[in-house]
C-alpha cells in the first residue's frame, strides 16, 4: 500500500536490536520493578532477545486502560511549558500547563510492526481530549499485503503517533507498519522493507537510546546516521510545579559503541566518547506520558516516548536540516558555544555519576529548551 510523500523532514524509527546476548529470564512475558515510587510493567514486547527487534516502552503502575488520563502523568501542555515550546504558567504544573504547540510542516514518519486498526480514532480521541488540532494521518505499508496486527505493539504505535503529532500538530503523520520477524530465522527482515518506504524522501532518521540503563547497547540507537534520543525524568515538589530535570540511574540508555567509529560532529567530545560512536545524542522526559488506545488511557514512559516527542520539537522547529548528519551537526555545533548552549538546551547533569557537564552518555547533549539550535 504505497502513498507518494510530501517533503518529510523526520522518521522516526521504533525497533530495535539489542546488540547484548540476553538471559533466559528475558523470556517471561512480563517483568516488574519499581521507579521513582511507581510500579513498572514492561511488557513482551519490550524485553530484549538476541537478534530480535523489541520495544522500548513499559506501563507505569498499571496495565489496564481507565476512562480517563490517569492523575499526575505528563500532557502535551506540560511538557512543551517546561521545554519552553509555549507560555505556559509558572512551574508548569500538569493541570494548568493546557497550551499546546501550534507547529509542524512537511512530515514525519513513525516506522512501527503490525497493523494498528484503530489508529485514526485512537489519535483523534487523544487531540480532543488535549486541545490539538486534528492530523492529517495516514497508515501505509510495503507491498500490497496488509500486516498482521502484532501483540503488544500498539501501544507503541499509539504512543508515537500521537506524542510526535502532540509536539508538531501540522506536520503530516504517516505510520508505516510492517510485518515483524518473530522467529528469529527469517531470510529477509520485512522491518526494512517499511524503513525503505518510509526513508524515501526522509530528511533526519531518530531513534530511542533504549531504556535498559548505560552501558547497554542498541542498534539504531548506536548508528552515527541517527539521533538518538535518551531518557530524562521531571522532578516536581509537593505542589506539582517542575523543579529539576535528571536522568534516572538504570533508565534511559546511553553507550559508548563498541563498533561505530566516532562521527566528525562528535569530535568535539573526544574526551566523553573516545575513538567511537557515543550516544544518545540528546534526552527527552521518559516517564510517565498518557495515551490513549482502543476506548481507553493507560499511564507508559521509556525512550519510546522520548523519541518521538524530540522528532516532534525538530519538526516544529523547521530548521529542515539536509539529513541526520547536518541535524546533528548543527547541535554539537551549539554545545560548542556556551552561550547558546545554556539557551538552547538544558544540561542533565545528575542522577548517575556519568552524567557530567556538557555532553554524557545520560542525555547526550541535554534535553531541548525553546525550539531554536534543533
């Protein structure tokens, strides 16, 4: 079901291979931990085996949908308010933080497994509920052979269509869907079918850091032709206004590749990232967002949020960069100014030991402040 494309100036890519051989326990259909007080439930699809794609996504202190956002997670509102994307209240409390981004041009398109039947009303529903003009949306696939629908992966699929539309309402959505190799054994990877599609006309490539702590390698996260994006945590004191953004020790991943070898837009960090590729480039709030799927709202987070919320802000942002390098040159190039760099992107700089001044394997750069160096 091929479309043409317009100018599309973001992908954002949703499967991921982690590149660490994985314990038999990571066979269980689910695990449970705890952060930051809430229960955690990462679901099948997220936990990573050998040589299979996986996401990077898990519900926070419930699985089961409710009728209505549960109480206290991250809006739309609140999220562009702390990133100064709009003018929104002082602390940027969730519940009057209600001004959305108003931005977007061209595309983006959000490569994700299975076929997601209620995508259009799901997305409808969730830019109701928040205030967000409706999108301009489109499920496509390679070849003329509809993909299954795939356990667990429309929550994913909800999650990226509808925080990347959230952060640039007029870019036009397409969600390209593939099958998904689940034996492990097949001959061609039908994944890379949909990235061709959707990379046709593609500017910018973005992919999640991964959500297994530093140190954890992932592919594309660890690719030099993509932005990868990490994960950040808002902290917020007894009344709800943002005091702090931190990374979370074991959340968001961050690596320093053991195969890619360090692009020219990181030389500028040789002494972070050595002779290789580091990453992730840049951190977004990884927990804990709304989305709505089937009749229902469920609490999520991970770097699957994170990522296509930052290839949101570029989007709006219209820099309309020629390609992953020149986006990501055009940030380092802002680390390398500390002017415009303490204006441009807010510097994570606690909650692990790495997470030093400038750049780091935590966030990378830092997480976005106003939508000018993106």
């Amino acid at each position: 079901m091929k479309r043409p494309f317009e100018v599309c100036p973001v992908i954002v890519l949703s499967l991921f291979v982690q590149g660490l051989i994985v314990p038999p326990a990571s066979a269980q259909t689910s695990v449970e931990s705890v952060f930051n007080g809430h229960r955690i439930i990462i679901p099948a699809s997220s936990i990573p085996q050998a040589g299979r794609h996986h996401t990077n996504y898990f519900f926070v202190d419930s699985d089961k949908p409710s009728s209505k956002p549960p109480s206290g997670v991250e809006t739309p509102g609140s999220v562009a308010c702390v990133y100064e994307l709009v003018a929104g209240p002082s602390g940027c409390p969730v519940a009057t933080s209600t001004a959305v981004p108003t931005g977007g041009w061209g595309a983006i398109a959000l490569v994700d497994a299975g076929y997601y039947p209620t995508a259009a009303t799901d997305l409808a529903a969730f830019s109701s509920y928040y205030g967000i003009p409706q999108a301009d949306f489109e499920q496509i696939w390679p070849g003329t052979t509809r993909p299954p629908v795939e356990a667990g992966w429309e929550v994913e699929e909800a999650l990226d269509i509808e925080w990347a539309h959230a952060m640039a309402p007029q870019a036009k959505l397409y969600l390209v869907v593939s099958a998904l190799c689940n034996t492990g054994t097949c001959a061609t990877d039908p994944f890379w079918d949909a990235v061709q599609l959707a990379a046709e006309t593609v500017a910018v490539f973005f992919a999640a850091a991964g959500d297994g702590g530093l140190d954890n390698s992932i592919y594309p996260g660890a690719s030099p032709n993509v932005v990868a994006v990490g994960g950040t945590y808002f902290n917020r004191n007894g009344a709800g206004d943002f005091v702090s953004e931190q990374y979370y020790t074991g959340g968001g991943g961050g690596d320093i590749s053991p195969y890619e070898p360090r692009p020219s837009y990181q030389n500028g960090v040789e002494s972070v990232v050595g002779s290789h590729r580091g990453y992730p480039d840049v951190g977004s709030d990884f927990c804990c967002a709304a989305i709505y799927l089937e009749g229902g709202w469920t609490s999520v987070g991970g770097t699957s949020w994170a990522s296509p919320t930052f290839a949101g802000i570029v989007n709006a942002a219209a820099s309309k960069a020629k390609g992953s390098v020149a986006e990501l040159t055009k940030m380092y190039d802002v680390l390398a100014n500390p002017t415009q760099y303490a204006a441009d992107f807010y510097d994570i700089t606690s909650g692990d030991s790495l997470c030093i001044v400038g750049f780091n394997e935590c966030d990378g750069i830092g997480s976005p402040r106003t939508y000018a160096g993106k």
